[in-house]
C-alpha cells in the first residue's frame, strides 16, 4: 500500500460528488486525501474508500456547513476532521460495523475501508 493521494474511484457519490456542490471538487479533494491521510495514518486506500463512501458524504456535508459560516475551504475540511476526530466510536457503532469501541470516529471510519481494501 502506497501514501500517495489516489484519485477517487467514484465521481457520482461520497466526498467528490458532494462536494463539487460548494467548491471545486478536485481542489477540496486535493486537500483533504493528504490531512485525512496524515492524521489517521491510514493508507492511501483507506482514504480513498472511506472518501468515496456514504461516510465521505457526510464528511462533506460536514465541510459544507464550515464553508457556509464563513470559512475557507481548506479552514473548514480541518474544522470537520477536527470535529470527526473528536466524535468516538460508540458501542452500537462498534456491534454494527466491527470498528474498536472508543476510537476516534475519522481513524475508525478510514481503518474500517481500509481493512476492506486488504480483503479484496
């Protein structure tokens, strides 16, 4: 597995789609595959996955609301990881998709698609 920003397996759902709805959705890409990246410190698959996935929707639907209170768009998708990393996995989010209790809702998210990714 590689570290590198891939570019999204899905233009017509999750984060890229979504997000070409308030910005450019290649610019909000660009920025928000290397911060996800570095702060989950999960592989480039991973991002990707959890990106392009219904998780990647909200994560821009989250980044949209920053943009709507003023921010920039590189401002808001660090106030929505600030914010994802700050949510925890609950007990039932754990029962229903397998991710550790307690961790950070972001690294659990990301490791969730990029244990997927290994499987395939």
């Amino acid at each position: 597995m590689t570290n590198s920003t891939l570019p999204t397996a899905n233009q017509a759902w999750g984060f890229y789609s979504t997000s070409s709805a308030f910005a450019d959705a290649d610019a909000a890409w660009a920025i928000a595959f290397p911060a996800i990246t570095k702060v989950t410190v999960g592989s480039a698959e991973g991002v990707r996955d959890f990106l392009d996935s219904r998780h990647g929707r909200h994560f821009a639907d989250d980044v949209h609301n920053g943009i709507h209170t003023g921010l920039g768009l590189e401002a808001a998708i660090d106030a929505a990881i600030t914010r994802w990393m700050g949510w925890k996995i609950d007990r039932n989010t754990a029962r229903e998709h397998g991710i550790p209790k307690g961790l950070p809702y972001l690294t659990g998210f990301v490791g969730l698609y990029e244990i997927m990714a290994e499987a395939e």
